[in-house]
C-alpha cells in the first residue's frame, strides 16, 4: 500500500509505502505549539519506505542538545510542517505528520505520550500505550 502525505497547498508530497512502524502522539508543550493543536500526531517510517519526497521545504533545527541531529522540514509556500527527522530518538525513520495524510483510515496512534500536558477534554485513544511522560521514562 502506498499513502502521500501533502502540505495545505499542495507543493510537498511525502511518498510512503507500506505501514508505519509506529503512530505516536505527544502532548508536550513543546509539540503542542510546533502543531498548533492539543498534540503532535506522528507517523514513523523506515528511510527505505519512504519512495519520494517533492517540494521546496524549508528547514527548522530544532533542540540539538536534547536532539542531536533534529530537522523539521515545512513547505517554504504555506509553511505546514511535513515530515522530520530525529535520529537520536529515531535512527534511519522519517516522521511523517499524521494529518497530512488526510485519511480516516489511517492507523491511530499505538503510543500516546506526555499526557500531564494534555488537555482535560482530550481522552485516550483505543489501543494506545499511554505515558505521562516519554515511556523510558516510567
Ligand atoms: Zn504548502
Ligand atoms: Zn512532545
């Protein structure tokens, strides 16, 4: 199965195939204000299922001391945040932002975390490990 992930405007295209290997969802503020929403939706994907990535993005380093390594990459036209790399946390994954793949049959997050941050009318997901903080931190 093939899926693509595509910015507000169209310009990115994040080709993947196959599932993810991991849906996680982080409620962090810190991911809170990079989404602008209650919680940044992450799709995991081996570098080698990821087939293309199209579009001029630009790049955001994120926390180097935290997270050797971090890019995020937004479309340099309407500035939606497409896909990343951690690979402290993620070694040889692409992260892919799971609402850019605007489909209700996506797989839903098996890993919710930081949940101390999440909003009180936000509940858990079905089927979702679920962590107050980062899981190796329990
Ligand atoms: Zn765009
Ligand atoms: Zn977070």
């Amino acid at each position: 199965m093939s899926r693509v992930a595509a910015c507000g405007c169209g310009a990115v295209r994040v080709s993947v195939k196959g599932d993810p290997q991991i849906c996680w969802v982080c409620h962090c503020d810190h991911c809170q204000r990079l989404s602008g929403s209650i919680g940044l939706f992450a799709a995991v994907f081996r570098d080698e299922d990821v087939t293309a990535i199209e579009g001029q993005t630009t790049t955001h380093r994120g926390n180097q001391e935290k997270w050797p390594g971090a890019e995020r990459y937004f479309c340099s036209k309407c500035g939606t945040s497409v896909h990343w790399i951690n690979p402290a946390a993620f070694p040889g994954m692409r992260l892919v932002a799971t609402g850019c793949f605007s489909d209700p049959e996506f797989p839903g997050p098996n890993l919710a975390m930081q949940t101390k941050y999440r909003h009180r009318w936000c509940g858990d997901f079905d089927g979702a490990d679920t962590f107050e903080g980062y899981p190796a931190q329990q």
